[in-house]
C-alpha cells in the first residue's frame, strides 16, 4: 500500500465571478520512508498541494487516499483527527506559541491526542523528542529565548511527537541563515534515513531540494517533472541530526 | 480533552498576559461586587426596616372582645368581656407561633403628682410580658415584677411624656402619684417610642399591673372609658364632696375609695380587654393567628359553625407596605447591577474577540496539529468563562469587602447573603458562556490554512 496516492486532484478556487483552477489534475504516488521535494514558484499551485496533502483543504475533485483512507470525503474534523495521527507539520515561521515554554510546545499537539495520555507521558515524550533534536538544555526557554534553529527543531520535536507516518515541511528553512539552513536540512535527512520518517519538503529553493531523494516539479497546476534528485549533499558522518548541545548554543 | 487539562490550558493562555486578564474581567468584578454588595446592604437594612416595624408595633397582633349584639343592634368590639387571663395562658402554653403575650387592661383617667395633673393617654395594666410583646425597655429605674402583678400592687413605669408633663426635671423614681386618687409608686421609666402608626403619642402611657388597674382603679372594664364624663359626675375625685354630704346617711361608715381599693373584693373571674401577643417572626404572624384563634375557640366552647366571641387583628398590611419598599429599592439597585454584570460581559466578548484575532496563527496551528473546531470552541469558551469566574469570585470579595466597609464605616445594618454569592457565581458563568460564545465560535470557524497564514 502507497503512503500517499493522489488521482486527478483538481482544485479550483471560487473567486465570486471566476473561477480560478489552482490544480489542473495532479496525480501523484508517495511511498513510505520518501524525502521528496515539492518545488515550484510562487503561483504555481504547490501551496495548495501541500494544503491538500496535509490534510487541511479538500480537492475540489479527484481522490486522496492517505495509508488506504479515502481523505477527499473526510468531513473538517474527522480530518483534523486524522492529521493528530499521521501528520506532522513544520512551517515557514515556525508557529510556536509565545510566552510558552519550549516543553509545553512539544506537548502541545499531545492534548488533541484521540487516546488518554497523562500529564506525566505527555511531559516524558515532549522531553524525549526536545532530546532527540538537541534541545535538553532548553526545555523551559520560551520561543523568545530560543534562536531561529533552535525553534525550528522545537517546532520539529512537535512534528514529531505523535510519531506521525509523514512530516510536511511548509518552506522550512525560510527564515533561517544558510548555516542553520543546512543544520535543519540535515535533519530531516537523518530522520528520514534513521528513522524512516515519510519527509515532504515544500521549496522554491533548488538548494534545499537537492537534499531531497526525489524532487516534484509544479507548474501551472500540474507536475511537470518527478524525477528522483541527484544527490549532491552526501550526508557526512559527523553531522547528524542529533545535534550535540554545543552545537545547539551555537546556533543561537 | 479532561476538563482539567483545558481549564489549564484556559489558565495558561490568561497567564500570557495577566495585566490584560485583570482589566478584562474588571467589568465582572465590578458588575459582581455591586450585586454581592447591593444584596447584603439590602438585606441589611430590610431586617432594620423591619425591626423598626417591630418596634412600632407592627409584629404584634390584638386580640379583642367580640361585638355584644342585642335585637339587630350591635354594639361595637370590646362590648363584651370575654377575654380572660388564662385566655393568655392558654395561648402561651398551647401557641407554638407565639412568642409571648400580654392581657391588657385600660382605663382613662386624671394622674396627679403634687400640684400638677394630667391625663395620660394610656393606663395601661399589663404584666411583665408587656415590654416583650411591644418591644419596649426600661430606661431608668426597672420593670414592676411577676409578683407585684399577682399582688396587685400599687407600682408603676412612667413613660417620657408623662414624667415629662408631671416631674419636668426631677427623677420620678421612688415618688408616689395618684390615679384616681390611688398612690402608686413610680418604679421606673419607659424608653421614649414616639409616635405609632396612628400618630398617638406613645410615650404618654402610665404602665401597672393589670390587677392592681383592673381591681383598685378602674374597678370595671370598659365600662368606663369615657373617664371625663365620669370624674365630671362623680364625686370620687373631688374629695369635698366628702365633707360635705348632701345625700342620705348611711347606717355604718362608709368605706372611703381608697379603703376600698385597699381592700378589693377576691374576684373569680376576670375579664381584661385585650391580649397582645407577639408572633415568632413576622413570617409566622399567620400560623399565630390560626394557632390563637383555635385554642381560644375552644376555651370559649364556641360551635365550628358560630362566629368568635372576640376578634384577632394584626398589622400585617403596614409591614406588607413597608417590607415591599425595601423589596423593590433592593431590586432596583439589583436591575443597575445586572446592567453593570452586562457591560462586563460585553467588555469580556470585545476582549475576547480581539484575543481570537490576534491569536489567529494559534488557532490554524492548534488546527493544524489536529485540534477539532470543537476543541478551539471549548478552548475560548473556557477562556471566558474562567476569565468570569475569576472575576466574579473578586466581584465577591470587593462585594463583600465593600458592604462590610459600609458597615463601617456608615453602620448600616449588613447581613451575608449566600443567595447571592451563589447567584453572583452563577451569572458571572452564564455571563462568561453568554459572551465568550460568539468569539470562541468565530475562532472555530477559522479556516486552518487561512489562520495559519494570518500576519
């Protein structure tokens, strides 16, 4: 079974008199333990294919189905439920939530969780994944406190807590400087290689998908090219995504 | 989610920017505090009003003789004499409702102390209950005992006018007056009362006991009420007539009045005007009433379907008119409140609404990380409410801190109401749900992507 199968996915948006057509019938397979790259320019349509992937707009025809779920039917809770459970999501400008400590960011998406977690599990798995992307040291720091790396693997550790089936990276590295571009970048290749965690990365910049293992080409609503990407950046051995501390104070 | 956990969230989200919490919720506080406050001075100075009321007499209730009626003629209450003191005992003994009464005994007649004399309004022959049952106290001197009441004893309790008219400033403790021509001791002096609800001088009242009034000097009952026609006519008061004797002579000495006052003949039965009875509360003036009109049926062997031989009265309507004043100055200020309550309310929606406006990407991201519109709903709605709650609980306190300030500081009568601190907590919730609705459902419908891209 696909990860992700998409079939003719139309989506057009009704601007009171016109109708503007933003997908044109995109069709699209993704398997499990992928890193792919969606790129495309400004305009072209790959927002709202992300939108659709992630569960948070409906096509307006054409079928979705998400691990063997049809979505394209699903009703605007039944797929918020469904996003609690398999996805994660990483944006532009990171979306913590101020004056809150980094620990209660993580456990936040927990709280949405269908199942009973105790105050006391939630606590252990937000530190547990504020571990894993180096951020011990940080647990009670507000997002003021934090630099833009550092919110950024924050806002990944929250991604990443209800152990989603896919991650979706909404222009990840947007708002970071090239040195903390290629930190997060190299985390998710880490996550993606060890973990093997479903990454979708949503770029305009053909640096940051050449990180990819398969990059998405959009234009004009359709896909114009999906070949697996030329790996240029072979992942180094001394730089995981398991950020040492040091290198996390650093990158303040 | 459990409710705890979203209370704390609530909790949370308020902490991020308490000084902002506090103003919000200040119109709650406010609109509370004045409710709390408006109730328990209310309730305060009802209880004043009526105690006030009491003492006017208003919780007592009169119990008079029945109309005599001979040949389609009848002759007016208190034309016969039916009541009698073990009427009073009875009622005492058999009248739960009843918190003590009193037989009374009245005449009117000319009270003289030395060179001065004058004409009280009230002679009053009673017993100790008397004070009770009207609400009154001694001032100066004390009260006449059980046992001078059994004895029939020559003392009295003067009230203000009185000592005033007969003594102008000398104490009148200890002197002797003369009620028709009796000497009574002045034992003490009556508290100043004033006027009634007639307009009667209150304090115009010379206080005995019934026995002595009832057998040394009215001799009858009600008989002789018109004093001045009878001191005019009869030749009691005015001692010359003694000297010299026009009518017939008699065989033995006569007794002269005050002999035979001295010496009143043993009477079996008695019969005294009117019994004042006052009731445990004023709400229980009706179970009274129903309780002595029963026992006194009875003692006077009446059949269920003959009418009483004597007639009950209360006050009830002077305390209904008065009580309902109170009643509705509290409900008003009560009205001015629940408006205050409800620009606090609105106060919380226009805070509320911009809270969801500028937590806009909050709301997409809670969306996004897979938060039910359900979910943000309760979220806001917990928001507000608790942001009432709060409010109101401070409300309380203010409410509270405020009517005991009056107190005070002004020494108005104050009484805690839990009514209303249970009430206060509940529209302060109401108000909070009310309010907190529209923007926590605005903040539902929020599209995710939308509100995850809002600046």
């Amino acid at each position: 079974m696909e990860l992700i199968e998409l079939r003719e996915i139309r989506k057009t948006y009704d601007m009171g008199d016109i109708e503007v057509p933003v997908l044109k019938g995109v069709s699209l397979t993704v398997t499990h333990g992928e890193l792919v790259a969606l790129m495309g320019t400004s305009g072209s349509g790959k927002s709202t294919l992300m939108n659709i992937l992630g569960c948070l707009d409906r096509p307006t025809s054409g079928e979705y189905w998400l691990e063997g779920e049809d979505v394209s039917r699903m009703s605007a809770d039944k797929r918020a439920v469904l996003r609690n459970r398999k996805i994660g999501f990483v944006f532009q400008s990171f979306n913590l939530l101020p004056r809150t400590s980094a620990l209660e960011n993580v456990a936040m998406p927990l709280s949405y969780a269908a199942g009973r977690i105790s105050e006391r599990e939630s606590r252990r798995r937000a530190e547990e994944m504020l571990r894993r992307v180096g951020l011990a040291d940080r647990l009670n720091h507000e997002p003021s406190q934090l630099s833009g790396g550092q919110q950024q693997r924050v806002a990944i550790a929250r991604a990443l807590v209800n152990t989603p089936s896919i991650l979706f990276a909404d222009e990840p590295t947007g708002n970071l400087d090239s040195r903390t571009t290629e930190e997060i970048l190299r985390m998710f290749q880490r996550l993606n290689e060890e973990e093997g965690i479903t990454i979708i990365l949503v770029t305009h910049d053909a640096h940051v998908a050449r990180h990819a293992r398969r990059v998405i080409h959009i234009q004009d609503g359709l896909i114009v090219q999906g070949s697996p990407a030329v790996d240029e950046h072979p992942i180094t051995s001394d730089a995981g995504w398991e950020v040492s501390s040091s290198e996390g104070r650093g990158g303040r | 989610m459990k409710v705890y956990k979203i209370f704390r969230t609530a909790t949370r989200a308020l902490r991020r920017n308490p000084m902002r919490a506090l103003l919000t919720t200040l119109g709650i506080v406010i609109g509370v505090g004045s409710v709390i406050a408006m109730m328990e001075i209310g309730a305060g100075s009802a209880a004043a009003i009526q105690k006030t009321i009491a003492s006017m007499g208003a919780n007592v209730i009169n119990i008079r003789p029945g109309a005599a009626s001979s040949g389609g003629v009848t002759f007016g209450s208190g034309s016969v004499t039916t009541l009698s003191p073990e009427d009073v005992d009875a009622i005492l003994k058999d009248c739960p409702a009843v918190r003590n009464a009193a037989p009374i005994v009245r005449t009117r007649t000319q009270v003289v102390y030395g060179a001065r004399n004058w004409v009280p309004t009230f002679i009053y022959g009673s017993n100790t209950a008397f004070l009770d049952v009207q609400d009154w106290t001694i001032e100066d001197g004390e009260m006449f005992s059980e046992r001078d009441v059994l004895n029939g004893n020559r003392v009295c309790v003067l009230g203000q006018t009185l000592v005033r008219q007969l003594f102008q400033n000398e104490s009148p403790l200890g002197k002797n007056i003369r009620i028709k021509n009796i000497s009574f001791r002045v034992v003490g002096v009556l508290g100043s009362k004033g006027a009634n609800m007639m307009g009667m001088d209150q304090d115009d009242v010379i206080l005995a006991p019934w026995t002595t009034i009832k057998y040394r000097v009215s001799g009858s009952s009600l008989g002789d009420t018109n004093q001045s026609a009878a001191s005019s006519s009869s030749s009691s008061v005015n001692t010359l007539s003694n000297l010299y004797p026009g009518g017939e002579a008699s065989l033995y000495p006569e007794q002269s009045e005050i002999q035979a006052a001295d010496n009143p003949m043993p009477v079996r039965f008695a019969s005294i005007d009117t019994i004042l009875a006052v009731a445990q509360s004023a709400d229980d003036i009706p179970e009274a009433i129903s309780q002595m009109n029963t026992v006194l049926r009875e003692r006077h062997r009446i059949r269920p379907d003959e009418p009483s031989d004597f007639s009950i009265m209360d006050m009830t309507q002077m305390t209904k008119a008065l009580s309902s004043t109170t009643t509705m100055m509290t409900n008003l200020l009560l009205c001015v409140a629940m408006i205050s309550l409800v620009v606090g309310g609105v106060g919380i929606m226009n805070i509320m609404l911009v809270s969801v406006t500028e937590r806009t990407r909050e709301i997409g991201l809670r969306m996004a990380v897979g938060a039910r519109s359900w979910d943000i709903l309760q979220q806001f709605l917990v928001e507000a409410v608790t942001l009432c709650l709060l409010g109101g609980a401070l409300g309380i306190l203010m409410g509270h801190g405020g009517s005991y300030l009056v107190w005070l500081s002004l020494r108005w009568p104050v009484e805690t109401s839990v009514v209303a601190i249970a009430a206060a907590v509940f529209v302060s919730a109401s108000v909070g749900v009310v309010f907190g609705f529209y923007p926590a459902w605005k903040a539902s419908r929020l599209d995710p992507i939308e509100a995850l891209r809002y600046e």
